[in-house]
C-alpha cells in the first residue's frame, strides 16, 4: 500500500510512500497529512468471518493491509499482543449497553494513562522501536500536549533505547493527574518540559523544532501527534470491533465521537469507506465547536479556545479535518494546498453545497456547554448507573438528540476514565472517582520536570545538550 500527502500535487509534495517511512514522517514535509491511496476493502463476509474472534485478531486482520512488508506476520501479531497486554483488559475496549436504550459506551479508556490515546500509541511506541532497532536508528520525538497525548506518548516509549523523548506541557495548565502522569516517569530517555506559556506556545514551540530543518535532521525528529497516521490506522480497528459486538455486518451501527483534533472521528470515516456498515457518524463538541459549526454552515472559521471541563478537546482548528477535505475536494491536493493557505491568513475556509450535502449524510453535528457536561454525567449515573468523564458526557449528551433510527444502536466513545478528571465529575456527582489501583500512588511518586521559558533557542539547545549527553549511550548499542 502506498501513502499520499492530503497536499500532493504542491510544491514540495513527497512521491507515494511506504508505511515505515509514512509511520516515522508523521508530517508530510508538503505540510501535508499521509493516507492511504486507495482503502483496503472487506467484505461482508470477510467482516462477518472476524465475529467473536479476541482484539488482537481483530486489530491483526483490520491493519494487515495497511502495514504492508513492513513487518513479517509474526513480529506484528507479537507488536499487537505486547501493545494490548498493558490494557486492564482483555477485551481491551468493552461495549457496555446503556440500559435497553440502545445506546453504549465503547470504553477505550484501559490503557496505562487512562485515556482511548493509548490504544494506538501503545501500538506505535512498538512499531517505532522495532523499526528503528532494525535500522539501527535512533529518533528523537518533540511534542506538545495540554494532557492526554503527553503522558500516552511517554508511556508508549519510555525505556526504549531508540528513542529519546521531549514532551513540552504549559506550567500550571494541566491537572495534577495528567501532570503527574508525565512527570513521574523517570526513565532516562523521558524528558518533561514545563514552558512558561500556554499550549498554543508550546506548539509554536514544537513547530519550531520541526521547521528548523538542519536541526530536524540532526536530530531525527519524529511526531506522534495525531496527525500520524498510524495512529488512525489503530484506532480504525475498535469501530469494527464494537460493530461486530453489536451485530455486523448484518446490520448498521451508529458511532457518537467526542471530537476535538478529528483524528478519532477520522479512524471511523476510514472504517466506513473500508466496507463497515456505518449509518452515521456524531461530532460532539464542548464550546469550542468549529466543528459542528462546520457540519452545520458549510463554513470553517477560527475563533478563540475557551477552556473547559474536558480539556481535551479544547482545540482551535482541528489537525485531522484536512483528510476529510481532502475528499471533499475531490481529492485534488493542489486545490487544497490552496484552501489550507488561505484559511491559514483569512480564518475561514468555506466548502460547495454539493460537498458540503455529501458528508452531511454520513455526518450530525452538536455541542454542549459546560453545565450541560456536568449535568450529563449527572444523568448517566441516575438512569444508567455509569459514571461517566466528561469528553463522555459530552457525546452522551449529544448522541440522544441524533438517534436516526432507534433500531440502529448507538455506540458512544468512551474516551477516558472518570479518575482522570476527578474535579468535573465530583462537581457533577458529588463523589470524587478513585484512580485504579494500578495508579492509587500516583500522588505520592516523585516527578522529574525542567522549565523552560517560552523560547525556541532555549528549547533547541536543551535537546542539543541532552542528546550530546546522550550520544554514549546510542553508540554503545550500535
Ligand atoms: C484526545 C481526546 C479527545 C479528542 O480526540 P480527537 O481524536 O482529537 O478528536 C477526546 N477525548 C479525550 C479524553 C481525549 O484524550
């Protein structure tokens, strides 16, 4: 299989790339997000074939096509089975019926940091290792994160000796729980970066590494932002998963996503066009919701980020929504190399009404503002008995004004454990939801963390510094 950039056709586009480098890429260096040519088909009877069969089988048939000669079947079973062994679970992702109200809760939420980001970057914190051992290289990841991507990403790769790791986080803007679960990581290759500033400048920051192409280079950068497209393509595998829980492919399945960069959202589209029987998608969103703005309106209009009870979807512009242009546009890249150009400088980006009608058949939109997230959790347990977090509520609450048919279950994604934002949930329900036991000390470990002003030049020299101290380590091993 081979990979394109959503910009091909642009300057500076790379030709069609194999999954390795597409998988170490992470950006395209047009600017660009990698996907697939063309998506792997199943059919109904290949999807039926996959009925009661355990996660791991599932996730092995789902992303065989994707990965290619990238790895021989027995080292990407082994990669699978290692990565989902560090879930509580062995069902990995639970389906939960809410009631007989034909809804349910996906719970993607297992995973040693607690939120549904670990079920791919366990899997590409694998992937990553194999690969460069095999080369006999090493990769250093740059990143920003405002809570949930952070700590997935550094639990994926703490201890490998291939990868060096620089996650940067705004001081005294994440909670304590996301905090710690970054910071008390001491494994040498896990470097945490408080920055005086907020998350935006701690992106300006990453992008900085990134665009500095020599110390790119230099260093091998890496992302594993959700913009990777590995990531998409292990999260595609818990759509087919739940639907054939739920009784494809002889039947539809409704999915609720509580959105925010789109990449979640993505994964299902993606599953849909490879022959799922998907009736229709919902974004939920918080107040920050250019989304459903844009599933409304037609148009994409930057505002202003306000925070909220579920941080984690408080977003600007979200990253994966190009790869839906991407169609929208006919898949013409240079069309939307130029769209992309101009919502950067004007703020707004607006699509016909013949694309616009086509994804709203497969696309609702909502929102929900803070008092209606609390109240949602609130709700959940009164008549379901589930404490819920409240990215959940957010699509818990949405997902009841977007039923199509009440014979075709609905499927919310449940995309953190209530532990992991305890001060909304108590708000909601007056009891504040104990950490797993796995986490019970979390509060009590020692944290490792340095500061840094909000400044480039200080950023790079602190991983020129740290890698120089490195470089023994490396060269001992090649
Ligand atoms: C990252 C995250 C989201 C948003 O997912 P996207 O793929 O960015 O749309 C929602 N909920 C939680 C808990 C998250 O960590």
């Amino acid at each position: 299989m081979k990979y394109i950039s959503t910009r091909h056709g642009s300057q500076g586009s790379p030709a069609p790339l194999d999954f390795e480098d597409v998988m170490l890429a992470g950006l395209a260096r047009d600017g660009g997000l990698y996907l697939p040519a063309e998506w792997p088909q199943f059919s109904k009877a290949e999807i039926a074939a996959m009925k009661g069969k355990p996660y791991v089988e599932v996730a092995y048939r789902v992303m065989k096509p994707f990965v290619g000669n990238t790895f021989d079947e027995s080292t990407f079973r082994r990669l699978i089975a290692e990565a989902y062994a560090s879930f509580e679970t062995p069902e990995v992702a639970p389906v939960k019926p809410l009631g007989d109200s034909g809804m349910h809760l996906l719970e993607l939420f297992h995973g040693p940091t607690l939120a549904f980001k670990d079920v791919a970057l366990q899997l590409l914190g694998r992937m990553l290792d194999h690969t460069l051992t095999a080369r006999g290289q090493h990769a250093t990841i740059v990143g920003a994160t405002s809570g949930d991507t952070g700590s997935a990403a550094i639990e994926a790769v703490r201890d490998r000796k291939t990868i060096d790791i620089f996650m940067l986080h705004p001081r005294g803007r994440v909670s304590e729980v996301q905090r710690r679960q970054m910071t008390t990581i001491l494994a040498p290759n896990v470097h945490n970066i408080a920055v005086q500033g907020t998350f935006d400048d701690c992106q300006d920051l990453a992008k900085a590494c990134f665009n500095d192409l020599a110390f790119r280079d230099r260093h091998a950068l890496t992302a594993v932002n959700s913009i990777n497209f590995a990531r998409v393509m292990a999260q595609i595998v818990y759509y087919f998963w739940a639907a054939l829980k739920l009784g494809a492919p002889d039947r539809p399945i409704a999915f609720t996503v509580p959105s925010g960069n789109f990449g979640n959202a993505y994964a299902g589209y993606a599953a849909k066009q490879m022959g799922l029987p998907i009736s229709h998608f919902v974004i939920a969103a918080n107040s920050n919701d250019i989304l459903a703005r844009f599933f409304e309106q037609g148009a994409m209009t930057m505002t202003g980020v306000v925070a909220t009870y579920s941080p984690s979807m408080d977003i600007q512009v979200s990253s994966n929504f190009e790869r839906l242009l991407f169609d929208m546009y006919g898949r013409d890249g240079k069309a939307l190399a130029d769209a992309m150009t101009a919502f950067r400088s004007t703020g707004t980006l607006k699509v016909g009404a013949n694309a616009l009608g086509g994804v709203r058949e497969l696309f609702d939109a909502g929102r929900v503002d803070e008092p209606g997230t609390l109240a949602a959790i609130a709700d959940c347990l009164k008549r379901f008995g589930e404490t819920i977090d409240p990215h959940t509520a957010v699509g818990y609450a949405v997902a009841q004004h977007h039923r199509r048919d009440p014979k075709t279950p609905m499927v919310v994604l449940a995309t953190a454990h209530p532990a992991k934002f305890p001060d909304a949930v108590q708000k909601a329900i007056g009891v504040r939801p104990a950490l797993p036991a796995r986490l019970a000390d979390l509060l009590d470990r020692t944290e490792r963390v340095d500061g840094l002003p909000n400044d480039a030049g200080a950023l790079k020299d602190m991983i020129d510094d740290r890698m120089a101290a490195a470089k023994p380590r490396v060269k001992v091993r090649t």
